[in-house]
C-alpha cells in the first residue's frame, strides 16, 4: 500500500504539472507518461486522492528566485555581500562562500539546470526528477547490483552463443548503470552479441553509440575491425547482386533495410572518422576509391585516391592511388573542348610515379605505365591542335602559328607534329588577325592607355626554316642608345 500511495503522489504531481502547462498552451499534445501515470493512480487501491485542479501547483523550476546560487539570488544579495580574504563572499543568513558571479566555492546549494529552450511538460525538471523516481520505484532506475547481475548472465548467454538473449540483458545493464565503465563494456558486448548473431546493421548502430559517447573508448580497435568487416561484407554483396539504393530489403537481416551500397560507404567513412591513425584508415579509404571507379565515379575516386597519396605517404596503397589516380584523371577528361585542368594533374602525376616507383616496377606495371603516359601524351597534342585549329579558322594567324609550333615542339615524331609542321607553313605570308571591323571609324576614337604602352613594346621576330621552327629568338642586349637590338 506504501508503494501505491507514492505512485499516486507522484502521479498527481505529474498530472498537475500537465494541467497547469496545457492552461498555458491548449494545443500542446498530451505526453503519453502522463496518461500512464494516470493509470496507475486509477489501478491503485488508495481511496483518498485530491482530484481539485485548484489546489495542486506546479513543481518549482530549478533557477527561481528561491535558491542559493543562482543569478536572480546574487543579484539580490550582492550588494549585502561581505568580502572574506581567502575564502571568497559570505551573505547573511546563507551558509558556504561565494566568488564574485555568486557561485558557490565551497558549500552545497541547490542544483541548477540551465535550459537552452523550454522542454514541454518533461522539460520541468520537477517533472523529469519525477519520473526518474517513478522509474527507480518501479525497478527501471539505476541500480548497480542489478546492472553487474545482469551484466554476469549476458556474459553466460554469450560464451554459450545465445546472443539474443545475451543482448537483452546488456541493454538491462545499460539502463541499470548508465554512464558508468560497466556500461560501455555492456554496449561493446550488445554490439559484439548483434554481430556475431547476424544483425549487422543494429550492430554498426551500437559501435557508433558507443563511439560517440566515449571517442577513446579501450574496445576502439575492435570496433573499427568489426566495422570495418561488415562494410566489406555489404559492399560486395552489392557487387554480386547490385540493386536500387530504394530497393527495400525485407528478408535479409544481415543488411539495412534501404541502401546496402551507401550504407557500406558511410561505416568506411566512420573509421576514418573515428580512427584515422588506426591500420585500417587508408583501407577504407582505398575500398570506398575502387567502389567509386568501380562504377564510373571518377571525381569521386580520384578524390579518395588524392587522400591515400597526401595523408598516408607510408600505406601500402601508394602504388595503386597513383596508377588509378592517373586513370581518373584521364578519364575525369571530357575532351578538347572542355576544361584540361585533368590532364596538367595527370602529366604531374605521372612525373611523381617515374620518380618514386621507377626501380619498383616490374615488367607489366612498366608497360602499363607507358601506355597510360602515351594517353596523356595523345590528348595533349590533340587539346592544342584544336586550339590552333580554332584560331586559323577564325582568321588569328599568329596563334594559330603558336600552337602548332607547340605541337611540333612537343610531339615531334608522331603523325599530329607532321600535320602541324605542314599547316603551320601554310600559315606564310598571312595577314596576322582578321580586318578590324570599322576601322576607318575606330581610328578616329582616342587610344586605350594600356594598348598604347603594349603597342611601344618591342616586338620580338620570329625565325623559321625547314629544320627548325621556333616561336621567337632572345633579343640582343639594350644599346647605347636606349633601343633594343633585333637578332636577325
């Protein structure tokens, strides 16, 4: 009877609170403790319950007026406050000191709860102190010889592999003793008993729980090696039966319900998160790179492959970040026409594999390397014979001579360098740029500062044989007189 009166006593309190919170806000829905309180009042046997809405008050908020340590109370006595060297302020009447904010130093005052926004009928903290008795009452609340009696028999059920029911008296510890080293080997063992009981997406919710709460939790590498694991066991699952990412999974337990690939791609993520100088840090940085080349995403690849080369120069992924690397940044090219950004990264690229693997290669990977040079090179030669091209065609002759002296330069030897070489003298004796239109006009019209001191630049001429075609030769030292000398 002791044990039902204190429930309906909390429950009025409870109800009460609800009351006088709904009479400030008629639309705020009820909260459904508050009708189970409710219920247990009605179920109990007590016959005397006040029901007189007038007579019950709301619990008092921590932080009123009325309490020791809180700013509405310092402001109040702060002038009457009286300064004891050593120890801090005393006030009247109030045991313990205070500093100079009204914070106590030494003495125990009532606890406040700073609220950021205005929790409802649970933010009260009478209430949720409340309920948290209520729970204890009822055998919900924290308990430590219940928490180890169930902590030792989840231990039992898992050494003799009954994993389910191993779980659920793991997740009775961590409700018994929250917040506590018992609780986090209780959440590790949760996860461990959800793994090794095949429910692997429940299990990668509980490892990254447990990593949120405690980011330098003692079960960390464990946790990134079973992560790590099931990633892998999503990702190629995908590989052998590939589906929708909104393709519903009603049958397998072993993958999420929605998503395996993306789900797969987000735990990878998480251990670099997570462990990012654990060893298997570069590896799902290396898994989630070939899954996105895998399936044409070479932006996205080639950014994971850039992270394996500059923030893990000693992982033994190094080889293959710069092979595909380079393959990304080929294929990432959409052609002449495009932005060639791709390709300066791929020829830098290149230049770093030559000098960091060139006595590590064997046979084919040399010859792989000397095709994929070869691409580059083709494109190249074919981004500046598209260039010159579009100058010719549109009148502009001397860059039009510019890139195809490039491409004669560069390339020479290959059959693009002999057609440039022969479009290049067809260029002689053609006028430099297109007629200006309305040029009588314009000239009439005062010239731009800037093109008249370009104009007073010394021109530089350019030298051409058979044998050698060159942009430009180096003019001679400045004489005498001021004026540049020519080299004929």
């Amino acid at each position: 009877m002791g044990l039902t009166c204190a429930l309906q006593s909390r429950a009025s309190g409870l109800y009460s609170s609800a009351i006088v919170l709904r009479s400030n806000k008629s639309d705020m829905p009820k909260h459904p403790l508050v009708l189970i309180v409710v219920a247990l009042v009605g179920a109990s046997g007590c016959a005397s319950v006040n029901l007189n809405p007038t007579t019950w008050k709301a619990p008092q908020l921590a932080g009123s007026s009325a309490e020791v340590g809180t700013p509405e109370w310092w402001k109040k006595h702060e002038k009457q406050a009286e300064l004891v060297p050593g120890k801090g302020f005393r006030v009247e009447g109030v045991d313990g000191f205070f500093d100079q904010a009204g914070n106590p130093m030494h003495s125990k005052v009532a606890k406040t709860v700073k609220q950021d926004k205005p929790g409802g009928l649970l933010g009260d903290v009478g209430v949720t102190s409340a309920v948290e008795d209520l729970k204890t009452q009822v055998g919900l609340g924290p308990d430590a010889q219940q928490a180890k009696f169930a902590f030792e028999k989840g231990e039992d059920l898992f050494q003799r592999e009954k994993y389910a029911e191993a779980a659920k008296q793991f997740k009775e510890t961590i409700a018994h003793a929250p917040d506590t080293g018992m609780a986090q080997d209780a959440k590790f063992l949760l996860g461990e008993s959800q793994f090794f009981g095949h429910d692997y997406p429940a299990a990668v919710d509980t490892y990254d729980a447990l990593l949120k709460e405690n980011p330098n939790s003692k079960h960390l590498d464990k946790i990134v090696r079973r992560q790590f694991d099931i990633a892998r066991y999503w990702e190629q699952h995908h590989q052998g039966d590939p589906h929708w990412p909104t393709t519903p999974n009603f049958f397998d337990d072993t993958r999420p319900l929605f998503d395996t690939l993306g789900r797969s791609l987000k735990v990878y993520e998480n251990i670099r998160l997570n462990d990012p100088t654990g060893p298997l840090a570069d590896d799902s940085i290396m898994a989630t790179a070939n899954s996105h080349f895998l399936r044409g995403r070479y932006n996205d690849a080639d950014y994971h492959y850039e992270l394996i080369r500059t923030e893990y120069p000693r992982s033994d992924h190094q080889f293959e970040a710069h092979i595909l690397g380079l393959q990304c940044k080929l294929r990432k090219y959409q052609g002449p026409d495009y932005d060639g950004t791709p390709l300066l990264e791929a020829k830098k690229l290149v230049k770093q594999i030559k000098v960091q693997f060139t006595g590590k290669l064997n046979e084919e990977e040399r010859r792989r390397l000397e095709l994929d040079e070869a691409a580059l090179q083709k494109k190249l030669a074919e981004r500046d014979w598209k260039l010159a091209k579009f100058y010719e065609e549109n009148g502009y002759n001397t860059s039009a001579k510019f890139y195809y002296a490039k491409v004669i330069r560069n390339f020479s030897g290959t059959p693009i360098a002999n057609d440039a070489q022969q479009a290049y003298a067809a260029l002689d004796g053609l006028p430099a740029q297109p007629p200006t239109k309305l040029e009588s006009i314009i000239n009439l019209l005062p010239e731009n500062a800037e093109r008249k001191a370009i104009a007073q630049v010394p021109m530089i001429k350019e030298t051409t044989t058979d044998s050698n075609i060159g942009l430009a030769s180096h003019p001679e030292p400045v004489s005498e007189d001021g004026e540049a000398t020519i080299r004929r």
